[in-house]
C-alpha cells in the first residue's frame, strides 16, 4: 500500500536510531502532533513543534526526528503513484500551498477542538485495517484529498497570504520549474532568462517581488541546499558531490560551498553525522 499511518510514539521508540539522523524519502509526510514539543529538523532549519499541530513535510526534503523530545501523535505518509492517478491529480498536489509554500514549510496550529482532523486520520486508519475490496482505494483517496483540503482551509485562515496572480508570478513559477529541473547544469541568471524568454532584469523584478530573493540568490540556495542533502544522506564523496552537482573541479565546490555556509563540506557532513 502507497499510503500509510504510524502512530509517533511507537515510530521513535523502534527506530529512534534511524529517524535521529537525516534521512530523504520520495514520499510526502503529514505529522499530526498531540501534546509534544519537539524541534523538528527540516532541510537543516530547525521547526518548533506546538502542541496540537500539523506539519507537512515535501517528498526528497532531508529532515530529522528530535531525539531529545517525545513525539506524540501520528504520521501519514503517501506516494506520488497513490494520489496522482490523473493529470488533475498531479496539478492539484504540485499545486497545493501545503507542500509548495514558497518561504516556509507549512506548519498549521489546531485547537484542541479541531476534532475533524483526528477523525479524517482515525477514519484512514480504519480503512487500512480492513480487507481490500473494490471500493477501498477510492475511500481512502477521498479522505486524504479531504484532508489536504480542510488543512488548506485552516492554513488561510491563520494567515497564509496568496501570491497575486499575474506576470511576475508566472515567471517566478516558471523560473523555478526550470532551476528544478537544470540547477546541477545552469548557474546563471542569463541562462534562465533565456529559458523563460524574458530579460535578466525582468526575471530580477518578478522573483523579488514575489519570492523576496533574486534569481541569483535562488539558484545559489537551490544549489546548496541539494550539496547539503547529498553530504548528509549518501556516501558520495566530497569530490562526487561536486561533481553531481555540476563542479567538475573539486575546489571550486569546497570554495563556493564555504563561501555560503562559512564552513567545509567535510565540516558539514561530521556536525550532523557525529
């Protein structure tokens, strides 16, 4: 089954070791917290859990299980392949502002009142445990649709600002489709310009104005952050990563890498490996 319910307490004590340490998974992450605060790491930016919460989490983002805290709550973790059976589906999820929110992972307080969530997770858990039939993916799509939807709901009303739509907001999207898909080959600003068919100035105007950063900035963050992943969640060594990440020299890498981060990578793979 591509979709799944752990409870959070059990999660952390049978594999405290594993989830302690950062680890990557190409499937997305729905915390529903009960009375726990922990500091919870999301790709190296530390998130303090309230009690009573929800916290998304992106499939590939690294993150790490506070080993000093208690976790209490559940988990629901599911695939691209289980929820996006239609292009509806894709665009909807590739969409949604819980896993796409452009400055901060999506982090949604609740009221102890806000019963309707532990039942949409109590109802999805239920269904798991019972024999499959015919009707069994259906029912569980519609729940986990149903939850997206009612967190999206929560999450506008606690403040959550739209992006106007418009020209600047398309090229920012479009620009960040590109970095996603090129960020390891292209590095500069004129290069995606040229991609999106716009001017370097204008692609400056639209991204700061709607993402506060300048494509430079942008590309150098996307840059770093995946050199962070892969020092953390592989093996690779220190001249692999350069070179996967498009630095066929590796002192070029080690020289950009500590010109951001103000440290080796070498020094950034021991602080969170040991």
């Amino acid at each position: 089954m591509q979709i799944e319910i752990v409870d959070l307490s059990y999660l952390t004590v049978k594999h405290s070791k594993t989830i302690s340490l950062p680890h990557r998974a190409d499937f997305y992450h729905i915390f529903l917290f009960q009375d726990c605060k922990p500091i919870h790491i999301v790709d190296f930016n530390p998130i303090q859990i309230n009690p009573f919460s929800l916290l998304f989490i992106n499939k590939n983002n690294v993150h790490l299980f506070d080993k000093k805290a208690v976790y209490k709550g559940k988990l629901l973790i599911f695939t691209d392949d289980f929820f996006c059976k239609t292009e509806s589906d894709r665009t909807f999820l590739q969409s949604s502002i819980l896993f796409n929110d452009q400055v901060s992972v999506s982090n949604i307080r609740l009221e102890k009142s806000n019963k309707i969530f532990v039942d949409i997770f109590s109802l999805i858990e239920n269904e798991l445990k019972t024999e499959a039939d015919n009707n069994q993916y259906d029912i569980l799509k519609n729940l986990l649709h149903n939850l997206l939807l009612t967190s999206e709901r929560l999450k506008r009303k606690q403040g959550f600002t739209e992006i106007k739509k418009g020209a600047d907001l398309d090229y920012s999207v479009l620009f960040k489709k590109h970095l996603e898909q090129k960020f390891q080959e292209l590095k500069s600003v004129a290069a995606y310009a040229e991609l999106i068919r716009v001017s370097e100035k204008r692609l400056n105007q639209a991204t700061a104005k709607v993402l506060g950063k300048t494509p430079k900035q942008m590309i150098d963050d996307r840059v770093l952050l995946e050199a962070k992943r892969l020092l953390i969640h592989t093996n690779q060594s220190i001249k692999e990563v350069g070179f996967a990440l498009g630095f066929p020299d590796p002192a070029y890498f080690i020289k950009y890498f500590r010109r951001h981060i103000s440290q080796t990578p070498l020094a950034f793979r021991e602080k969170y490996l040991h």
